[in-house]
C-alpha cells in the first residue's frame, strides 16, 4: 500500500463528511483511511459508525492533533503517510500527484502540497488540473532560499521517516508541525509540488489571544531547539537552519506586538537577534522597533 492518509479531527462532525468526501473520489487508489477522533463531543462519533469500513476509526482523549497524529500512524500499513486535517479539502488528482513525485524523484522522504485557501467551496471552482510540475531539493534545509512552509496538514512523509523522528512532540500546541521538519531537514528528499493545487486549505477563525500565546510558546521552543543543538546537521547547517527558523519567528514578533503581547514580541526578536545579523536580515532588524513598538512598553503582557 502506498498511502495511509491520516486524518485527526475534533468536534468538526459539519465538515467530516466532505473531507472524507474528497479522499473518496481519489482517482488514485491504493490508500487506506485512518480517522482519529481526538475526543469530541459533538456527532463525529455518530459520523464515523456510519462510514463502516472504508475508514479505520480511532480515538483518544482529547491530546491535541499531534499526538492524533502519532496514534494514527501507529496504525498505519502505508509507505507513504499523508496527513490532511479534517476540514480541508482534496482534489481528485492529489494523491495522483504525490504518487507520480514519488516515482519520479526516487522516493522522498517529504513532500509538500501546493494550497489554495477558501472560504467557501465556491472559492475553489477555478482550481483545474495541470502537469504535474515540482521543485526538488537534496533535503528540506537546502530548501531554505525559498521559504517553503511545510504544514502538518500539507505534508506526504515517508514511513520511515516519520517513524524514525519520534513524531509530533506533544510538549507545544502551535510550531509543532515547524519541529517535526526541522528535525526530518536532512531525510534523504523535499519536494515541493508546484502545479497542479492539492489541497484546499479552509479559512477560519480562532481565538486570538490564544492563539497568540501559543505561537509565542512555540516559536519559543524551535530557538530553544536549535540552541540546544537538538536538530540535524551540526554546525555545517547552521546558517540553513537558522534561515529556516527566523522565517517563521520573525512573522511572530510583527503579530505577538499587534496583539499586545510586547514583552513576547520582543523575547524572540532578541533571542534571535544575533541569527538575523548573520543572515543579513537588516531591514527586519531595523524596522521592529521602528514599527509603532516602541510607543508601548516591552516588559508587560496583555
């Protein structure tokens, strides 16, 4: 079996169905369904007895889709895991896509879908299927000109892989799909699907004081990570590695300080201050604190 297309989800019983829809009307075919509920509370229980043995159903308690993640992987017989979340959508071509990479380019370790973002489904009625076109690096920290993000729910990881890295880390509730790559960065193949669309990523709301913090923690512990000496790659990699990092964490600063939360925006833009000098990256380091921060205090939180 080629794919196990693992699928976390929580209280998201609305949307399930047409996920699942769209792993159904894959043309490709040698897939096999695993569906974790991470302790929901609505109907997706309900839901999932319905489906019957087209997909293979777990539950936990409720962990977080990390830890989901882990436990549907646990379980898996395929080669390849494709992880998608449980309110986004597939195209029929998807898993097509991902398996013609995988022959082309030998067998990967990482592949990471092209998006498109919608609303509504009506958002995605543009999206047509093309040559199958890709961008293909050694391994994803020689990715790290690019700024290639490779999110939980967009990623296609080898079995051996993803096993071999231990997982999802259940210690973080935001980045943690940022650790698990950093620690794959040197796995033997990244490739980047750059045409046709494979994934229809939904937009929602979230709570954003919560959300908030939680980037804070997380960007909080890929530093910590790195400074530990803790990711692949040794001191030959580190400037790839550090590239990779502040990609994610200076987006964070300019976000945590619009959210009120300036001491926080401020612990990472000096934690990752002496990277940033060393990558160049002077018109960031410049234009935080040039950025309205400095009318607010940097050592209280809201």
């Amino acid at each position: 079996m080629l794919f196990s297309v693992i699928i976390p989800t929580f209280n998201r019983a609305h949307v399930l169905p047409r996920t699942l829809g769209s792993v159904f009307a894959q043309r490709s075919t040698d897939y096999e369904i695993i569906v974790v509920d991470d302790g929901s509370t609505d109907d997706t229980r309900e839901y999932l007895r319905s489906v019957g043995e087209r997909v293979v159903c777990l539950s936990q308690v409720n962990h977080g889709p990390g830890e989901a993640r882990n436990l549907g992987a646990r379980h898996a017989k395929g080669d390849y895991f494709a992880f998608l979340d449980s309110d986004d959508l597939w195209f029929p071509w998807t898993l097509s896509c991902f398996a013609e990479l995988i022959g082309r380019y030998g067998g990967p370790a990482i592949l990471s879908a092209r998006l498109v973002e919608f609303s509504a489904e009506s958002d995605l009625k543009d999206a047509r299927e093309t040559e199958v076109k890709a961008q293909a690096f050694r391994d994803y920290y020689a990715s790290h000109c690019y700024h290639y993000f490779v999110g939980s729910g967009m990623s296609v990881l080898r079995r051996d892989a993803f096993l071999g890295s231990r997982g999802y880390v259940n210690l973080i509730s935001s980045f943690e799909d940022h650790d698990l790559i950093m620690r794959l960065g040197e796995a033997s193949g990244f490739i980047q699907v750059i045409e046709p669309v494979t994934l229809g990523y939904r937009k929602h709301s979230e709570n954003l004081s919560g959300s908030s913090r939680r980037s804070f923690e997380g960007a909080c512990y890929l530093i910590e990570q790195e400074q530990a000496g803790r990711y692949p790659g040794g001191r030959a990699r580190a400037r790839e590695r550090r590239a990779i990092i502040t990609q994610r964490t200076r987006p964070a600063t300019f976000s945590l300080a619009k959210r009120g939360l300036i001491r926080e925006a401020w612990a990472i833009y000096f934690a990752t201050f002496a990277w940033n000098v060393a990558l160049g990256r002077w018109r960031y380091l410049c234009g935080f604190p040039m950025d309205g921060l400095l009318a607010r205090t940097p050592t209280t939180s809201e």
